[in-house]
C-alpha cells in the first residue's frame, strides 16, 4: 500500500529539529553529563563539567543555542520503499527546513557556498543529507548539526588486514590524543570500521547519532567501545583539555563488509553536546 507524504511535513519537522537539537541537549547526554560531574576525579575538571550543566540550565532558560556553534545540518533520512512524496522535491524540502530553522531560531549561519572563496550562504544551506531506502511507509529522520571544533579533529586511517585490532585501537587513540582539547572534551568518538574510504567515513558519522546507552550488538565490537572509552579515559586529558579523568563521554563503533586487502577506519570526533534530534513521520 502506498502513502503519500507531502514534503512540506518534511520541512517543518526539520525546521523544529534544528531549533530543538542547538537548543536541548538529548536525554542520553544529559544523564552522561550528569554522571561525569558525580565521577569526575580531578577538582578542576569538575568545576568543568558543573561549568557546562550551567550553560546548559542558561541555555534552556534563556532559550539559546547550547554552543555558539550551531554546526553544518547533517540530515540521515530513511524513506520506507512504501512512501511517495508529493510536493517540492524532497532535497528541497530539506533545505528549506534547515532554512527556516536556522533564520526562526536565530542560529548562526556557518555555511560558505565555496570551499576556496568563502562566501555566506546566509541560511546555512545546504545541508549534507544522507538517502537510504528501507522496508515499510515510515520516514525516519535524524538531524545532527555538526560543529567544525571537533569535525576538524576526525581522521580516516586506511590500515593493512595485518594491522588487525590492535591497528583499530592504536588508530582511534591517535585521533583522539592529536586532537587534545581543540574537540572540547569530553567528547563523544564515533568510530567506523570497514568498507571503503568513504564508507568508513560515513559510519563513524552515523555512530554519533546513536543512544550512547546503546551498545553494538556485535560482541567483539561492543567489548571495543568499552575498552576505548576507559583507554581514552585514562589519557588525562580531561573536560576542557586540562586534566581528567573525563576525556570522552562515549565511544560508538560501527561496522561493516570490507575489501579482503584493507582496513578501513574512521574516527569522528564530536564534543560533549553532541546534538541530534530523531523523528518518524
């Protein structure tokens, strides 16, 4: 049975996504904040950490944006193979909602409209948008604005099959101890593992959106993320870049089939705010 979904729903929700996600943190990072400021060792990185709960209380009070950065929109849209849009197009329709949230919610415009020259786009359009066709008529959307803080610090490693796990692990620790505290720790680290160049790239992205309460359901993998993030933990690099034992919030990997002569690795690193919104029209 075929659905119909007009794109202009897609605008509007991606509209308030984008208000949403830069104005409230998600309720995963929430209580891992909540948890390190009770864990945390060191006296400075607390005062850190209690520093960001009251950005947090200030931003939800005052109704403004969690960081200044308001991020460039990455947009993960599943389409159920049962759906036919009608109305504008549907990358359109995306635009448009980054646009209008980004100009009603007052957010800062971050985008350029060339890589060399430079030039506003005024809207922060476009977005990076992400298609995948799956089964039923639903329409999942994940919106994750994604600050270049901690973007600027990701890393794909292209590793040799004999590299094996300990190559994985030596890679992650690199990219996070390179980036120091120019991520804004404690960070999130999303980690993709496989495929191809590209794909590697795109799974560590996928990673951050995922409940950091969640664990890979694939065993080794899961025993991985949790070895990283007390491996990362033990660095001492801490909130902010000046000591702790808070240095990231998370460690989420992602797998998938790969080439029998490589060993693809990404590393995308994202700071504690981490933000997305997730809906399903």
């Amino acid at each position: 049975m075929i659905r119909e979904i007009d794109t202009a729903v897609i605008t509007e929700n991606i509209k308030e996504m984008c208000i949403e996600a830069n104005h409230y943190l998600s309720k995963d990072m929430r209580e891992a904040l909540d948890r390190a400021c009770v864990n945390e060792e060191s006296e400075l990185g607390k005062k850190i950490l209690n520093q960001l709960e009251d950005n947090l209380e200030i931003a939800d009070k005052e109704v403004i944006p969690i960081c200044q950065d308001t991020g460039m929109a990455v947009v993960f849209i599943e389409v159920g193979q049962d759906v036919h849009f009608i109305g504008v197009n549907i990358e359109e329709a995306i635009n448009n909602g980054v646009k209008a949230g980004y100009t009603e919610g007052f957010l800062r415009k971050s985008v350029v409209s060339d890589p060399i020259e430079r030039v506003n786009t005024e809207d922060n359009t476009p977005a990076i948008i992400h298609y995948s066709i799956v089964p039923g008529d639903k329409v999942r959307i994940t919106l994750a604005p994604k600050g270049f803080g901690s973007e600027n610090m990701s890393r794909v490693f292209m590793l040799k099959p004999a590299d094996g796990i300990e190559g994985v692990k030596n890679a992650i620790l690199t990219a996070v101890k390179d980036a120091g505290p120019n991520a804004c720790p404690p960070m999130v680290v999303g980690v993709g593992i496989g495929g191809t160049f590209e794909k590697c790239a795109l799974l560590s992205k996928k990673a951050l959106t995922r409940d950091i309460n969640c664990h890979s359901k694939i065993g080794w993998v899961a025993d991985l993320e949790q070895e990283m993030l007390e491996k990362i933990n033990d660095l001492g690099i801490g909130p902010g870049g000046l000591g702790g034992t808070t240095t990231a919030l998370a460690v989420n990997i992602n797998t998938y089939p790969t080439h029998i002569a490589g060993l693809p690795v990404a590393i995308n690193i994202c700071c504690h705010v981490n933000r997305h919104s997730v809906r399903e029209i």
